[in-house]
C-alpha cells in the first residue's frame, strides 16, 4: 500500500511539473486569453480601450509621411440639449450615459469641438472595433480601381482557394461586402460560446484567423438573399485583399491610405499569431485621424486634391445596396462595409461595438468621431440598435448645430 502511495505521489508531482511547465511555456498566451476575459470589465474597459497593444498581439503601422498637416480650428460650442423623439434630452447627460470617450465635430474641414473624457488624452490609439470596416471599403475601392480584383461579382474563392468547401465557397465578392454572404456566425457578445467570442479567442490564444474562417460550414440563407451581419464577412475581404495583391495587409494599409492622408501618429493592428491583421475590429489609431478618414470620405475620396479612394467607389459603397435584413422595418441599411440611416441620401455612418463611429453628412459638410466605452450599448435583445438610433439623432443635432454656426462664424 505503502508502495502505491508513493507512486500515486510521484505521478502527482510529476503531473504538477508538467502543468507548471506548460502553463511558463504558454505564459503569454494565458496572459492574453486573461485580458480578452476581462476586457470589458466596468473598472477596466476605459483604459483598455486606449491600450490594446498591452493586452494582445499588435503591429505598428508608421505612416512614412513626413508632413503633418495641421487642423484648422474654427471653435464653436455644443448645443445644451437635442430633439429625441420628440423629447429634449441634455446633450452631456447623453455623452456621459453612453460613456463617451472622446468627441470630435469638424465643420467645413475645419475643428468645430473637441474634447476627451474619463481620462483619456488626444494622442490615445483608441480601439476601433467594427469602425475599422470602413476602412477595409476603402482599402477595397483602391484595389478594384487597380485593376487588382476584377470585378466584385466574382466568388472570393477565385482568389482565395483555401476557402473552397467552406460556406464561402462560390460566395460573390459583392455579397461579403454587402454582409449578404448567407453563412451562419453568431455574433452575440454577450454569449461566451459565440462565433464572435471563439474569435476573440483565436486572436488570444494566438491562433490562425484564417484558418478560423476556412473551418466555417453552416450557412442560413442563400448569399445575396438577406443582409445578416457577420464580422466573419470582413474577414475573408481581407483575405481576399491579400491574396488579389500580394501583399500583407500592413503593407497595404501604409501604402494605399495610412501615408496618404498624413496622420498625426502612427496606427496599429491587433494581429493573428501568425502576423494576419484583425482586419475586421483591430485598428487603433488617434480621434483626429479617425475624423481624417471621415474627411476623406465625406470629400469624395481625396485628400489635399489627391484621389486617394476612386470616387466611383466613395458613392457606391456609402447607398443602401444590401437586401433587406432579417428584422423588417429596420432603421438603417447597408453598403459596402458602410452604414445608412433609412431614407436618407446625405449620410452615412462606421459604427463599432461599445460606440466607436464615425458619422458623415455631406449635406451639413460635416464629419463627427465619438469614441466610447459604453458597456450598455448590446444590451440582451437589441443589439445596439436603439443607442445607435439614438446617437445618429443625436449626431444629427449636432451637424446641425455646426453647420448653422460655421456659416455664421464664416461670414462675419
């Protein structure tokens, strides 16, 4: 007895080495998958939010631009309250119940208000999310414009074989871009067996997105019929992108756009344990290139008179063009990685999980940038839609607003 006690205690000991030498062997990516848990944690979220490159895999983005172009300001002050269905709601007891971050309204390119909250300073890389979708559109209007992709109505598979057998499998470009794609990819955040949560594993863990998005197999509607929204979609756009160009998508985002519009610092990607950008959420950059981008948008796709994006692409990738969701009745539509409030020809919006947007009205000529930290943005059931109703209606108080007071001040 004596005797197999002392192998038990034995084989124990051992067992215990072996699990303290995989857990220092794997310390990092313990590390990683901790923070994904406790990223949007009440006392944590902010700063989170404000440094991701602590928390996961990341890769500099150098603009390579010597030149900074400076912001011309022409200040004004925000309105104390704003029509919400037919109620009137403070202004700053909206900013602060959604926990904004940071909110930037430039008026006939010019700084109209800027201003940061709970702590968070101008130069913090604030954290995407779905935002980063856009820039993707643009990053895909530069390479049709190219000749790179022949048309978007090939299958991504012509370019990316790898995803033959999956649920992408002869799936048209333009129906990915539409998030029409038809695969099935739960997005629920609040549920820890997910698509979305097994993703934000993937990336901890160190894994292969790639890999990930070649393994999905369930479809729930034939592509092109229905616009469900699946982050996956974005996903397997850059996919598409790398392998139509033969570039990274680091090198692609530097030299197509990144360098052109001069930023004020550098960018960065959450990346892959294999160095693949997270294409689809990953992007951390400053408020003021935020709304840099959204300039670029909202003039057509140019910069300083440059064409940066084909202009063609800009019109296109910014109208509802998708079909009709799966909730009748919804309040906005969808482009090509591009949000539209229903019915109207004047705006357009990027919109990330949590409150990251970036809000274009050409007709006011103006762009907003709010960044949040709004843990109450997916509450079970409406998926963000009511506080996204609601700060577009907000956002539009606020184009308003500027738009009337940046005349004024111009003609004084």
């Amino acid at each position: 007895m004596k005797k197999f006690l002392k192998i038990v205690g034995w084989a124990l000991l051992g067992l215990i080495v072996i699990v303290l030498v995989l857990g220092l062997f794997n310390k990092d990516k313990l590390v990683r998958l901790y923070a994904v848990i406790g990223l949007f944690k009440q006392e944590q979220i902010v700063n989170n939010f404000s440094s991701m490159n602590e928390k996961f895999l990341t890769r500099d983005l150098l603009s390579t631009s010597d030149v900074i172009v400076p912001w011309e300001e022409n200040l004004g002050t925000l309105p104390t309250e704003f029509n919400l269905y037919g109620e009137m709601v403070s202004v700053q007891e909206f900013l602060a119940q959604t926990q904004t971050t940071s909110l930037m309204i430039v008026a006939n390119n010019k700084i109209f208000f800027e201003d940061y909250y709970l702590g968070t300073e101008p130069d913090d890389r604030r954290i995407s999310w779905s935002v980063a979708k856009s820039f993707l559109s643009a990053m895909f209007g530069i390479a049709v414009g190219e000749g790179k992709i022949e048309s978007i109505d090939d299958p991504v598979t012509k370019y990316v074989p790898s995803l033959v057998g999956s649920a992408y499998d002869g799936v048209p470009i333009r129906h990915v871009l539409n998030m029409a794609s038809g695969v099935e990819f739960d997005e629920d955040y609040l549920d820890f067996n997910s698509d979305i949560n097994k993703m934000g594993r993937v990336l901890a863990l160190g894994n292969s997105m790639d890999e990930f998005a070649a393994n999905i197999e369930g479809t729930i509607a034939p592509s092109g019929t229905r616009h469900q929204y699946v982050s996956i979609d974005t996903h397997v756009l850059a996919m598409v992108l790398r392998a139509s160009t033969g570039k990274s998508w680091h090198e692609l985002f530097v030299e197509k756009l990144w360098a052109q519009i001069n930023p004020s610092y550098d960018a960065y990607y959450i990346t892959d344990g294999f160095g693949v950008a997270f294409a689809l959420g990953g992007l951390n950059v400053t408020t003021r290139d935020y709304a840099r981008f959204g300039l670029l948008f909202a003039n057509g796709g140019k910069w300083q008179g440059e064409q940066i994006i084909p202009a063609d692409w800009v019109a296109a990738s910014t109208v509802s063009s998708a079909p009709s969701p799966a909730n009748e009745g919804a309040r906005f539509g969808y482009g090509y990685q591009w949000w539209i409030p229903t019915g109207s020809t004047t705006e357009f919006f990027a919109v990330g999980i949590y409150g990251q947007y970036i809000y274009v009205n050409t007709a006011a000529d103006v762009v907003i940038v709010k960044t949040s930290a709004h843990r109450g943005f997916r509450e079970a059931g409406q998926s963000g839609n009511g506080f996204k109703h609601e700060t577009i209606e907000l956002f539009r108080a606020l184009a308003a607003h500027a738009g009337a007071n940046t005349t004024i001040a111009g003609n004084e």
